[in-house]
C-alpha cells in the first residue's frame, strides 16, 4: 500500500510528466497499491482549472481508495511538526499532514517532493503514536 503524493499524481496525470514517476505510479495502480487521502484531492482539486484535469481528479477519487485522516493522523502530524521545527526541517502543513497518514496506516509514500525525505527520518520517533497505542487513552 503506498499514498501517492500530489507531486507524483501531477506528474502522472500531465502529457509531458516524468516518465519514471508516471511508470511508478502506473505500477502502483495496476497492482492496486495506489491510495489517496483528503488532502492530497484538496491540493489536487486547487489546481484543476481545466475540465479534463477536473475529470481527471474525479476519476481519482471515485476509484482510488482513501486513508483516513482520522485523530491518531493528527496527533502523528502534530509530533512530526515538532521535531521538524527542533530539528530545523521546515515542512509545508499538508505534506506533514500526509506524512502522518501514511506512517499512521502503514503506507509507504510515493512522491516527488524532498520534504518527504526529512519526514521519513522522524517515522521511528513517531511510531509510537498509532491506533492500538491510544485506544485508551
């Protein structure tokens, strides 16, 4: 299972888009890998100005499965921000947002953007934060 970042669905979805991020996500989609969440449609549907590309993006969320960004995701993202801002790391919200839901349910990321790399070094420091962890709390 792997969330499929906005950088790399731009890059998919555009004639001229990186052929090696097209092909990985095209693999991701044919094995049914490919996952979603709210926020990637969000920054999605900002940038469909066309009516293909928001054709594109309805077909995207009508067919590719969503993770939820539940409690346990926002807590995730909350202790991500921290260590990024202790450690220097500035990140934009959403990518965190994103980051925290795909450490929260076990996704790998697919994506372009670099702020993923630093986010990937703080996975093990947040692992602590999961469903099972906090169901009493």
């Amino acid at each position: 299972m792997t969330l499929v970042d906005t950088s790399s669905w731009i890059h998919f979805l555009r004639k001229n888009g990186e052929p090696l991020v097209k092909a990985r996500v095209r693999q991701l989609l044919e094995s049914d890998s490919a996952r979603t969440c709210p926020i990637v449609l969000v920054e999605l549907w900002m940038g469909a100005g066309s009516e293909k590309d928001q054709s594109d993006v309805t077909k995207l969320e009508q067919k590719i499965p969503q993770l939820e960004i539940n409690r346990h995701v926002w807590m995730r993202a909350n202790r991500l921000s921290q260590l990024c801002r202790r450690h220097g790391t500035p990140v934009p919200a959403s990518d965190v947002i994103i980051a925290a839901c795909a450490f929260t349910h076990g996704a790998e990321i697919e994506a372009v953007d670099e702020h993923y790399t630093n986010l990937k070094q703080y996975h093990e420091e947040t692992s602590e934060i999961s469903g099972e962890n906090l169901a009493t709390r």
